[in-house]
C-alpha cells in the first residue's frame, strides 16, 4: 500500500485483508476463541488498504460492582 506502507510478501502467509471473505473468518473465529466472558475483542482493518491492523478489545459494563459479583471458578 502507497499510503501505510503494507507489504504483504513480508508476511508469512501473505497478510489478512477485509475484502477477502475466508481472512474475514479467520478473525472473526478468533476474536470468539480468545474473548472472554467479559471482553469484546473486534478486528481493526487499515482504511486505506484493508489489512487487518489490530484488534480491540473492549471490557463489558456490569451492573453490578465487582465485590457484589460472584466469582467463577
């Protein structure tokens, strides 16, 4: 990519782009693997190009404070 920079012969396998839907899988399946019960973790796509630049994980709110909630275990 001219503007950012990306080259995908310096990956492995070729880097992970949105336009390509089994990449768009790959990170959706592992966003659900590595979440836990209170993380949303969402894949972050290059504007320019596509490619996948990060992902973001993001804590859910509870309603409860943490010395009313039960502990799992």
């Amino acid at each position: 990519c001219k503007v950012c920079g990306e080259d995908p012969t310096e990956r492995g396998s070729g880097g992970m782009y949105k336009n390509k839907r089994e990449d768009k899988k790959l990170a959706k399946d592992y966003c659900e693997r590595t979440a836990n019960f209170n993380q949303i973790v969402k894949p972050v796509w290059k504007p320019c190009c596509g490619a996948l630049d990060y992902y973001s994980v993001r804590m859910k709110k509870s309603k409860d404070p943490l010395w009313k909630q039960k502990l799992k275990s």
